[in-house]
C-alpha cells in the first residue's frame, strides 16, 4: 500500500491537483508594488470597530497602490455562522464607505475572478491540497478521539508541559499506511493533521509590517489541518486561500499573531512564497483609569452599529480611524483641509505598535468639528436621514417647516468659527427642541424672574424687525426704566440696582425656552417672533401660578 493509495482512499473524488488551480488562478495583472488585502471575517452578524480599523487600513493601503482589496467570508466554524451575516458585514463597511474590489456579495452572489469567496464552497479545493500532502508524507490522518485529546491536554496542563499533540502524543505520526487504510475502512472517526517539520528547540524569524521583526520557537506541534466533517482549519484554509487569491499582505488583528509559526510553516511545507503580514494591535479604553482591551461585553461602541445608531457621522469616524492609523495623520489634515482621506498616504511605518486608546470623547469632538463645518442644508439632510431610521416623531416637527428648521440650524454657524454643538445626530433634538412648540412642554427650575418687567419689553418694547445692536441697545435703555443698569455701573454700586442688562437677558432667555444656556438669544427670539414670545410669557406664568 503507497501513501497515493490512502490519499486516494481519503478522497476519492478528487480529480484536479494544485497546478490545476495555480493555472485557475494566474497571479493578477497590476502594476509593481500594488498591494493585494482582504477582510476575512466569519459571519458571527458582529462587525467590531477593531475589524473596522483593520478593514480600513486593508482598503486605504490596497487603493493607494492601485492593488485589489476584497471580502473572504470564513466560515468553515460552522457553529459560529449567522444568518444574512455576510449582507450585514458588507452593509456594515458600506457604511463607511469601505467597498470591495472582489468577493462574496451574499451567500448565493458574488464578483471576481479567484473566487468562490466563501470558504464552506471551498471544499474540493482544499482536499487537493490536504491530499498532495498526504502523498507526500507531510499530513496524516490521526484517530484520536475528541476524548482522548481532552485528556492529553489535561495531562499535560497538570504535568505543566505545553499542549498540544506532539512528540509522543502525536501517536499515528509514523502508523503504517496499511494499518491507517484499514481504521478507515472500518469506519473509524479521524482527522489530519500536518506531520509538522519544525522543533521547538529552533527559532524562526518572521517579520511584521507594523512590529518588525519577531522571533519565535517553531511550530512543532502537529495542527488538525482537516476536521472531521471534511471542512479545513482556518489556519489552513487562509493559506491556499490567501495563495491562490494572490494576497500579498495580510493585514489583521494581532490576536493572530502567535499562529505565525503556523501559517509560515505551512507556507513552507508547500514552498510557497508567504505574504507581508501587519498586525494591528487591539483598540484599548480607559475605563477609570484602568486601561484594557476594548471589549464586546462591556463597550457599546466596539459594535460598527453603534455609530449608525446614534448618528456619529461615518466620515469622523473615518477621520479619527484614519488618526489611529498614522498618528501624522491629523496634522496633515489641518493643513490640508481641502483635501480628502484618501488623498493621504498611509504608511506601515506609522501604525502604532502598542495599541491605541480608543476614546469615544475624542472621536466626539473630532464629530463636532466636522458637523460644524457643514453648512445648515447638509446638517438639515443628514439629520432628517437619521430621524427617517431612528426617531420618526420628532421627523414630523423637524420637517413640518424646513425653512424654519434650517434657520434654527443656521444660529451661529455663518461665522469663523461656527457653533461646535452638534457632535452626533442624534443629539439634535436635544439641542432645539425648545424651538417648536409642539415640543416645548417645559418644566422650569425656580428661579427669581422679574416678570412684570419682563412682561412690559416684550409688550411694549421689543420689536422683531430690530437687528442686533438696535436689539441690544433697546433692553440696556428699557432697563433704565426698571432699575437694571450696565454690567459695570452695577459691578460698581450693586446695591443701588436690581440688576443690569445680562440679567434681563438671562431671565428672558429662561422665560422663552426653560434653559440658562443657549446659542444666540437674540437669533433665538429672532425666529420665535412676537407672538409666540409672548405666549411663552403667558405659559411661564400660568405654570408658576398653579
Ligand atoms: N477569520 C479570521 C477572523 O475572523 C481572519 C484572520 C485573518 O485575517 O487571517 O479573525
């Protein structure tokens, strides 16, 4: 009996052999340096902001080169597979703008030329890899039972040795190809395993885009490349994946980083050449001073969705994604404020290695700049998109007069440096829904509200056609008339006045919308008008006599 024969035993139906495929699947025709990334997900339905920094350090690094960035669905775990996991993923990156140049589109579609792109549709592929290697020696079906390993690992836990099946545990490494042909005709479960080359007691060295380079023991342990349901391991299927997709770097999260000596051992196991690897580190959270690993669990912004939900633009959070990435990032883009994200070149070099502090404030602010410099029809738009999906009450208000809505949206932002209000959509309603009155049911704080006065200049003195100075100068004479003078004559002599004109203004502007703090209160009375000022007046009083 050969070792061909148990190959054959093993896979009976695999008719192609891998020069069959590398034929299939020519390297790509791009120019000299492009780089060729993927996003290689499995369809847990969750996109983790983690995956969305990676996905978007694949995508600006492949198109800055004029390279091929595309999506490999992996989901040979066939417990971990959801339902519409893949439309989410692509919904969730199409969000930000992250489209791929190839791959799965859905379960059923998908676009380019090395595909399929879902791993389960891979099968035959992979069993003419495994296959070779059996042929050849370097893989072999191993018949221990899922028990038997369990108890392996026990051993070796509590005799503190490292785990995994190796040296002696590795039991049917060298069984005769007879006795192995004849377990599988008797039906016996087993899987394969690689027949690994390396030792532990020898070091490899492997470099990494982001950390340089690193060195570690071989691997030595006899992986399951096969599991018993015919599938690949995913270490074993990103490396025919990654080899006949032509992937030249592999960007990924560094959780992958101790399964080097894996991956470029079976690289070399084939004499393939293996790709450039970058690991980005983890995004990390202060959590009161303690710092830690961004966590799915406990951070409801680790989930892409979140963004969306509360309507943080997607273009800041690229922005501080793009920050995260190269920390010269920001700089560039102060200087160059016409200039758009992709218009920056990344580079590895840049990437942090330790890990970057995740902070949501920031990102906010980051929020806030960039809403500020949109212009009062852009903000209309785009909140209007958000209260559409999310809060279809406020909509009807907000829409009823677009005109009225805009120019409440306009207060303080035709200037230099325009309000930095608004850092999420969702925050808008929060801050002008005082300005509708279908919203304005007000529970107001006690206060000492002079209202007699303020009854009088609303009646008698205030005009809605005055412009600001006029406005201004009007409530400083008309304070005269009540005892209220100028900040600095009331600074002088408190006790001769009631108060000075910044009280009035203070008392009206919580008279008018139940706040002590708003934009521009003679905007705000501007574009309430007279009438319903006066009625507002009206609603304090009756309030506070009931
Ligand atoms: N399927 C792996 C994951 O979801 C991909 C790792 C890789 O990019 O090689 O993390």
């Amino acid at each position: 009996m050969t070792r061909k024969e148990l190959a054959d035993l093993i896979f009976p139906n695999i008719k192609h052999d891998i020069k069959y495929y590398e034929e299939k699947y020519p390297p790509r025709d791009l120019k000299e340096g492009a780089i060729v990334t993927r996003y290689a997900p499995s369809p847990t339905g969750f996109v983790h902001i983690g995956a969305l920094l990676a996905s978007f350090t694949s995508y600006s690094f492949a198109h800055q080169s004029e390279g091929v960035f595309f999506l490999r669905i992996e989901d040979t775990d066939t417990k971990r597979t959801v339902e519409n996991g893949i439309k989410n993923i692509i919904k969730d990156l199409k969000d930000f703008d992250i489209v791929f140049d190839e791959g799965a589109l859905s379960e059923e579609k998908e676009k380019g030329n090395y595909g399929p792109y879902i791993q389960s549709k891979r099968k035959e592929i992979y069993h003419t890899f495994i296959k070779q290697l059996i042929e050849e020696g370097k893989a072999y079906p191993c018949f221990l039972s899922e028990e038997e390993v369990a108890s392996i690992r026990l051993r070796q836990e509590k005799s503190k040795k490292r785990i995994g099946i190796y040296g002696r545990y590795a039991r049917y490494r060298d069984m005769p190809v007879e006795e192995a042909s004849q377990k599988i005709k008797n039906g016996e479960d087993y899987i394969i395993r690689l027949k690994s080359p390396g030792s532990f007691y020898k070091k490899i060295k492997c470099s990494d885009l982001v950390r340089g380079t690193l060195e570690f023991p071989e691997n030595d342990i006899d992986i399951p490349i096969m599991k018993k349901d015919g599938l690949p391991t995913y270490h074993f299927a990103h490396l025919v994946d990654d080899y006949l997709m032509h992937t030249t770097h592999i960007i990924r999260s560094d959780e992958w980083v101790s399964s080097l000596p894996i991956h470029i051992q079976l690289f070399q196991v084939f004499g393939f050449k293996p790709p450039k690897y970058a690991h980005i580190s983890p995004l990390l959270k202060n959590d009161n001073g303690v710092i830690r690993k961004l966590s799915k669990r406990k951070d409801p912004e680790c989930a892409v969705s979140f963004y969306h939900e509360m309507g943080i633009p997607t273009e800041a959070v690229k922005l501080y994604l793009a920050t995260i990435i190269n920390s010269n990032f920001e700089e560039w883009y102060l200087q160059n404020k016409d200039k758009k994200i992709s218009d920056f070149e990344f580079s590895f070099k840049k990437v942090s290695k330790s890990g970057a502090l995740f902070d949501l404030e920031k990102l906010t602010n980051i929020s806030k700049t960039y809403i500020s410099r949109l212009n009062k029809e852009e903000i209309y738009e785009q909140t209007k998109t958000y209260l559409e999906e999310f809060d279809k009450d406020f909509l009807k208000v907000f829409t009823k007069d677009p005109d009225y809505t805009k120019a409440i949206l306009n207060i303080e932002r035709e200037q230099k440096k325009p309000r930095k209000d608004i850092g999420k959509y969702s925050d808008v309603k929060k801050l002008i829904w005082y300005m509708y009155d279908e919203e304005f049911k007000p529970s107001y704080e006690n206060k000492d509200i002079d209202i007699e006065m303020l009854s009088d200049y609303l009646n008698n003195y205030y005009d809605e056609n005055d412009d600001k100075n006029t406005w201004f100068n009007k409530i400083a004479e008309f304070g005269q008339k009540h005892n209220y003078t100028s900040v600095k004559e009331y600074k002088e002599n408190p006790s001769l006045y009631k108060g000075h004109v910044g009280d009035i203004c203070e008392m009206l502007r919580f008279v008018i919308t139940s706040l002590t703090m708003t934009p521009d209160l003679y905007e705000i009375m501007h574009l309430l008008g007279k009438e319903r000022l006066i009625k507002r007046l009206e609603l304090y009083k009756t309030q506070k006599n009931a």
